[in-house]
C-alpha cells in the first residue's frame, strides 16, 4: 500500500530550520512567519510520528531521528537546485565537477578561470580542492588535477603543466643562504612526499644534509610557513610567482628539479563527456 506523500513545503522547512538550528532564520529564508513554519514542522513531525527537533528554552535543537533525515533532504535539496541552475538563462548548462590540487587552484587556474568561462559559457564549472590525495569514484567527481608521475592506477592521465622545484623562504632567511650546503643550518619545511628534499639536495651537491623539519600537506601552507619565516620549503617555482614578485618569497638558488608535473585525471570506466573533452582540450593549450 502506498502511503501518502509527505509535504514538500513541510521537508523544506525542516531542512532549513536543521541548517540554521533556528526557526526565525529559517522563516526568514522562506520568507514565511515563524508560526506557520514551525506549524510545518509539527504537522510534518505527526505524520512521521516522530520528534524531529527537542524545542528548548533558547532556540532548537535536532533530535537523533531529526539528525538522521536532515543530511538526506539537504542532498535532496542541493541536487534539485543544481538541476534547475542548469537551465539558467533558458539554455542548458553542462555541470562538470572537478577536483584540483589546492596549489594549482590558487597558483595557476584561478587566474585563468575568467578566460575559460567567456570560451564556454555553456559549461558551469565546479571547484573542489583538495591536498592532492583524492578519491574520484567516492567524492563523485568528473575530474581531478593532480601532482605526480602519472601512474594513478585504473585512470586516464593527461599531463597539464611541467612544474620544476627549488627552495624558497622569507627575504630575510634568504640573505644567510650563500651556497646549498648553508641549508644544514637552517629547518627545512617538508611534505608528506619524503624524498623531495633529498633528491634537491643530491642534484645540488648537498646530499650530506638531513633535512630536518615540520611535515606539511600542502604546498599552500608550506609556502605561507616559508613566508612567515618558519624554514626553507621545496616548492613549484611556477605556483608562486605572485609571492615571489610582491617579495614574500625569494629563490636563493637557481637549482632546480623536476619531481613530477601536474596531470588531469578521470576513471578508465567512465567514458569522457563533452564538458570533460573541452576542459581538457583548454588546459593543454594553456599548460603548453
């Protein structure tokens, strides 16, 4: 036997009042008074029989039933809300998620995202960023751009961007580094990737230093950590321009070394779409 459907006016003022957990910000969004909102909700808790939030002296709070729907209709909601964003303007858009490096993001694509939004208007482009470990099939992404070798099992890799290391660190750090070797007296910054000091110290002719140092996950807060004069951090000289031209960051030395590139990456499985084909097509031209 079918049950009758639930209210779709009651399911999203529950949504909005879990979201905000309080009824007056959540009448406001829906542009409804609170009494009839939370006359919505109370009509929507009688008809699951259950309590959906604990109605407290100062505001409201979910109950466990209440936590358990809430993330369920919030998805709901989003995905009926970039459904209809597609039509936007009255034609389709092409809704392509991508997950990018949160380096390449800030250092390379944010200032070219203008340029690839006027060449195709017609696709809506969404940014998620990530420390470069990522899992395409679970966070339910198109594309990734990712740095490394390129081998990333069970997926199709296009190399975008070559993208040569070297040390840099705060002016003032940078004035006690006459020759490679001065690194031994100074922390330098690491990342989860061990082996990319050792490799630049070696093609410097400095591989008698340790390096020694905090571990961080992302270049982003390397960099900052450089800046701020924390250490030395090996890091994509080509990420970093705008530091190194407003003289946050300085390159001590002209050693550089190549430890992998930047690569857009989808699942093998998953056969490439228009919007896919077109992104990829505009990041080589731009890489080259």
């Amino acid at each position: 036997m079918l049950r009758p459907a639930l209210p779709l006016n009651a399911l999203r003022a529950f949504e909005a009042a879990a979201r905000h957990q309080n009824f007056t910000r959540a009448a406001l969004e829906l542009c409804v008074s609170q009494a009839a909102l939370s006359h919505q909700i109370r009509g929507l808790e009688d008809r699951l029989g259950v309590r959906l939030f604990h109605r407290l002296p100062r505001g409201v709070a979910l109950t466990d039933e209440g936590a358990a729907l809430y993330p369920v209709l919030h998805e709901s909601f989003d995905r009926i809300a970039a459904s209809v964003a597609r039509y936007t303007g009255g034609g389709v858009r092409e809704v392509l998620t991508v997950g990018v490096v949160g380096t390449f993001a800030t250092g390379w694509l944010l200032p070219r995202l203008p340029a690839f939004e006027a060449a195709h208007p017609d696709i809506e482009l969404r940014m998620q960023t990530h420390n470069n470990r990522i899992d395409l099939a679970g966070e339910g992404l198109d594309l990734a751009i990712r740095f490394g070798e390129g081998d990333w099992q069970g997926q199709v890799c296009t190399p975008v961007l070559d993208a040569p290391f070297t040390p840099l660190c705060a002016p003032a750090l940078a004035r006690r580094l006459r020759a490679p070797r001065d690194l031994g007296a100074v922390p330098l910054l690491r990342s989860y990737r061990s082996d990319e000091w050792p490799r630049w110290l070696q093609a410097a002719g400095s591989d008698d230093i340790e390096a020694r140092g905090p571990v961080f996950d992302s270049s982003l807060t390397l960099a900052a950590a450089a800046a701020g004069g924390s250490g030395v951090a090996l890091l994509p000289l080509c990420m970093f321009e705008q530091e190194l031209a407003e003289g946050r960051l300085l390159q001590p030395f002209a050693v550089t070394l190549d430890l992998g590139r930047y690569w857009l990456t989808r699942l093998r499985s998953r056969a490439e779409g228009e919007p896919a084909r077109r992104f990829r097509a505009w990041l080589q031209a731009q890489g080259g």
